[in-house]
C-alpha cells in the first residue's frame, strides 16, 4: 500500500512512530528522534496538509493516513508517540488496530468525542476569523497562555516558523473536515488494552487536565506531569521527555 505522505527514517530496531500536534510538524520531534534513534527506528512523518505533505482534497482520515504509512514502509507492530492531536490519532489508532501497538504515550493529547470549552472554541473561532491573515493569525494562535512557555523559550523562532508555514499551508486544503473511527474514544477509553503513558506540562489548559481526568477509564496507563512545560514540551523539556519515553519503553 502506497503513502503520499512526507516522512523520514531514523535508526534500527523496534519501530516508533511519532506524530505530531497540530499547526506542527515533524519539526515537532526533531530533539527528540535522534536521541530515540540510537535505539529504534523511528519515523516522522508531516501529517496531510502540513510540512511538506499534500493538503487533504477530501475530508482528512488521519487514522487511515497511519495505517497506510505504516503498511507501505511494512511495520506491523509500532510504539505509537502522539502529540497534542497526534495523541487523539495514536489513541484512535491504539482502539482500531490494538493488535498494531505495542505502547501508547500521549503527550498532552486530544481526545475524539471531547467537547472543547466555550473559551476554546471562542478562542480558535478567532484565530480563523483573522483570515487570510497569516501573520494575525499566527499571532493570535501563539499569544495564547498553553505557549507561554515556549514562545520565552530559546525554541520560540522555531515555534514561530513551524506554526507560519502550516498556518500558510492551511490555505492549500480543499477541505478541513475529518473523519474519525467511530463510536469516538472518548466513551471507550476503559477498552483500550495497550499499555499507556500520559504526559502533561503543568502549565497547558484547562482542557487538557480535564482529558487527562477521562483517561483514568484506561486500565494500564500511568502519569507523568513535567514542571514549567506548557503545550509544547517536545520542543522546551526534550531530554526531559526522551528519559521519560526512553523508561517507559525499557520497563
């Protein structure tokens, strides 16, 4: 089975496979693969419509995009890494194909079927109604408290830079509907199997504490909260989450 998505290869052994938040890219990972690599192989991937990925023509099936890269590159079983909504597709992934996955971690992730607060959904309608805007919108996007941290971080031009050109890309999509596995996760987290490790910053949303209360359903899944990281401790607490990954995986 063939993929059209842009991804790279790193390393030897087990396969892992991280994905990445969104308004990202595999960019998202690049402190984190390398240490990773010395060990596995790891892939990264640009999701559609991000990076160097073609935007979605229809309605996006990111569950699907996983399972059609990992069939073209041929790994059965992975160790799935997902970032903020790249844990909601690693999540729905892990519920689909549990015979697929050998780990789950989750950082700071999304969950299918969650209702985001009034103050969210005010917050990103927002956002889009400062389009075609690119700057203002990437502004607004990264003023926000769940990047407090990392825009006053030495990673803030990074941050910056990633978040423009996928801002910029989203002008490229034909559509930005999606397409999850149903029922969503989110009344099926007590099902899913594959040991789990959650990872949050103290400093991220209201909202991701209150995924974080959901997926105490889960029945083998463990919590680790990282001190002072906001949203993006991939990029401002990598070593941090390397050794947290790196236990995990060796347990």
């Amino acid at each position: 089975m063939s993929t059209d998505l842009h991804y790279e290869i790193q390393g030897t052994g087990e396969a892992i496979a991280l994905i990445h938040s969104g308004g990202a890219d595999l960019r998202d990972w690049q402190f984190i693969a390398p240490q990773l690599a010395q060990k596995y192989q790891v892939i990264t991937f640009d999701g559609r419509g991000a990076g160097e990925s073609p935007p979605p023509i229809e309605a996006a099936n990111y569950v699907e995009d996983l399972t059609r890269l990992l069939d073209h590159i041929g790994i059965d079983k992975v160790t799935l890494v997902g970032h903020s909504i790249g844990g909601q597709i690693a999540t729905d992934f892990a519920l689909t194909y549990p015979e697929r996955v050998s780990k789950l971690v989750l950082v700071a992730p999304g969950l299918s079927g969650y209702e985001f607060s009034q103050e969210m959904q005010q917050r990103f309608a927002q956002i889009m109604a400062a389009a075609p805007d690119v700057e203002k919108m990437v502004q607004l996007m990264l003023d926000g408290c769940i990047y407090s941290t990392v825009m006053n971080s030495q990673q803030s031009e990074l941050m910056y830079e990633m978040t423009k050109h996928n801002t910029q890309r989203y002008f490229d999509w034909k559509s930005s509907e999606q397409i999850w596995p149903q029922p969503p996760a989110i009344a099926r987290l007590h099902e899913l199997a594959v040991k789990t490790l959650f990872i949050i910053g103290t400093k991220d949303s209201k909202d991701l504490f209150a995924i974080a209360e959901l997926f105490q359903q889960v029945p083998d899944i463990r919590f680790v909260q990282i001190d002072g990281a906001d949203h993006m401790p991939t990029l401002t607490h990598p070593n941090e989450l390397y050794s947290l990954i790196g236990n995990f995986l060796n347990d």
